[in-house]
C-alpha cells in the first residue's frame, strides 16, 4: 500500500497543525509505503517572494524531521524535486472540465478572500491530482478541507481510464481524519494562522509561556469549583498530559482550591516538556543543514525513478510515445 501526503509550507507550525496533520503523518509510517512531499509549486499559487518561499519550504523540511519522520521507512522530497509532475497535471488538464475546477471551494474561499484569481490558483486541484497519481497512490491522509480535491482526482482517474484504457491510471482513496479533534486556540475558535490564536511548536520559552498565561478563563475565584466543559485549558492540556495528570485536573478543577493560573503552569509545563524531545532536534537540524539536504537529496531520487515509471505508462497510453 502506497500512502501518500503533502505539506504547505506556510510559516510556523502550530499545535493544531501539528496534531492535525504532521502527527498522524508520522504515525502513518510503517503502516505502508510512505510518500511526503513538501508542495512548494503549490504554495506558488499565493507566495510570490522568493526568500519567503525558500525559508518556508527549509523551515517545514526542518520541522517535518525534527517531529520525528524517520528517513529509512519513508520518502521525503520536495514536489519540485520532481518536475515532471506538470506534465502529467497537463495531461490530466485535457480531460478535466472547467465546471469541476469551478466548483472546488478551496478555490472560491481564496478568491473571496482577495487572492487574485490567477491560472495556477484554478488549476490547483490538477496538479494535486497530478501529485497523487504520478506515484500510483493507494491512500491519501488529508484534512476535511482536502476532501474536494480527492474527488476530482477520482474524477480524473476515470476520465483517463476511460479515454485510454483501464490500469492507466490507479485509482487513489482519501483518508479523512475526522478522529482527529480541531484543536482549540488560544480563543477558544478553532486554532488557525488566520485567527491569530496559534500556540505555535517551536516558539521560544518565555513568550509562548506567556501566551498560555493570557489564555481566556471566567471569573470563578480560587476556592471554586470550575466547569470543565469548554474549558480550552483543559482541551489543549489533554493533548500533552499523561491520563493521570489530566484525572488530576479534572477533579482540581470539579473540587475547587485550584486557580486558573495555577492550571495554565500545569498547562505550559506539560506543553514545554512535550515538545522537548523536538525542539533538541530541531536545534540539531539548524545547525547541521547537511543532513537535511542529504534526505530531500535521496528523497527526490526515489520519488523521481517511480515518477518515471508511471509518467512512461502514461505517455504511451495517451500517444505521447
Ligand atoms: P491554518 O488553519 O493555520 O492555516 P493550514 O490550513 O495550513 O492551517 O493546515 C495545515 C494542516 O493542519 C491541515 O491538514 C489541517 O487540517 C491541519 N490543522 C490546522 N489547524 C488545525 C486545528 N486547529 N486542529 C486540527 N488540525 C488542524
Ligand atoms: N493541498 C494540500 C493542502 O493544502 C497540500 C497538497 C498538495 C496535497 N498536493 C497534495 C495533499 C497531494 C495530499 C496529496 O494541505
């Protein structure tokens, strides 16, 4: 079985990013044959600075590996690595109707925010399919927004199967993770860059401290007990606690005695001591930028030579060779 993924590289990562995508990545190795891939033709489509892009494709690749993917049971690479994804995006581009591309929300969303709607931003979903398929994909772990996007490709796969002959193409599954909780913000909404509520993984001590200390709380006094439902300190605090510490808390909080401010330590605490095992990693990675290199290097050698067997099918279904 071939699991395939790929990830924006867009800025820093939160927690919720992490529990929601790059954990169950990881904890998908070994399950099958492991496809990741930084999409930074994809992150094109919004991002036009040049460092901007190169800091933010080396800042995911850093992350990715310091969050624990392992290079011997996985392939790592950047989706550039191998540029004959666009050929088989054009190709699948012949059979695609305007109407499908049209309806994709993740597209409408973008443009409704301002985001000029320029070719590349409407032709996203093809070279997403065209990513999927040029590695003959057997599942693809993505979040709900994703959803859309996996049906046009399905949408693709039958196209070209019927066009040029079955087994041409292989058919992909999606997997949503819907077990996967939205991780709460510091506001309580749903944690998002765009809502400025992140709690992000490898934020310096002091500051990110501080920004779990300003978490919204009501006005119960100390000696109160305290409701635990929508409680985001307890939300966030689940995520990093072993189950006794959070049985703890629950009966702290459903007892009295304890303050808000004494759950934020506990919260902070248990946060810093979580990521700890990462961030010494990711210190390691900064500094030794050629074992980064070296994994997308025979990242995208691998990617590469079973791009080429598909893209050859493909070629000589369609009457290119
Ligand atoms: P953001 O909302 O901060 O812009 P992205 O849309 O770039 O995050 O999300 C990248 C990945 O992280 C997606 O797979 C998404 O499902 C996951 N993700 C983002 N925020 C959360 C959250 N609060 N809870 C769970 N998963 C999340
Ligand atoms: N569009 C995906 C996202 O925004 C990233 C992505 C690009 C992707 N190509 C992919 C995900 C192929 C899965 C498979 O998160």
């Amino acid at each position: 079985m071939r699991i395939l993924t790929g990830l924006q590289p867009s800025g820093k990562l939160h927690v919720g990013n992490y529990f929601g995508a790059i954990k169950p990545a990881i904890d998908a190795q070994g399950e099958g044959d492991g496809y990741y891939f930084i999409a930074d033709y994809h992150a094109m489509t919004t991002t036009h600075d040049s460092n901007e892009l190169r800091e933010n494709v080396r800042n995911v690749a850093i992350d990715f590996l310091a969050c624990g993917f392992d290079p011997s049971r996985g392939v790592f690479f950047k989706q550039s690595s191998v540029p004959e994804v666009n050929e088989l995006a054009w190709i699948l581009s012949t059979v695609c109707p305007m109407g499908l591309l049209e309806r994709c929300h993740s597209y409408k969303d973008k443009i409704s925010k301002g985001i000029s709607a320029n070719h590349a931003l409407f032709a996203y979903p093809a070279l997403m399919a065209a990513d999927i398929l040029l590695y003959d994909s057997n599942v693809v772990p993505v979040g709900e927004d994703q959803k859309q996007h996996l049906e046009v490709t399905r949408d693709l796969v039958g196209k070209i199967n019927d066009q040029y002959g079955d087994g041409t193409l292989m058919m992909p599954k999606a997997r949503i993770r819907d077990d996967v909780a939205k991780v709460p913000g510091l506001d309580g909404e749903k944690m998002s860059k765009s809502y400025n509520n992140t709690l992000p993984i490898f934020g310096d001590e002091k500051p990110t401290k501080k920004l779990i200390m300003r978490i919204k709380t009501d006005s119960a006094a100390v000696e109160d007990p305290k409701p635990t439902e929508n409680s985001i300190i307890l939300a966030l605090y689940q995520l990093f606690a072993d189950q006794a510490e959070y049985g703890q808390m629950i009966s702290d909080y459903e007892n009295g005695g304890c303050g808000y401010g004494d759950f934020k330590k506990r919260l902070a605490e248990a946060y810093w001591d979580y990521f700890a095992p990462m961030r010494a990693r990711r210190e390691e990675l900064v500094t030794n930028s050629d074992e980064v290199d070296s994994v997308l290097k025979a990242g995208a050698e691998k990617a590469r030579s079973e791009a080429a067997k598909v893209l050859d099918r493909v070629r000589k279904a369609v009457g290119l060779a």
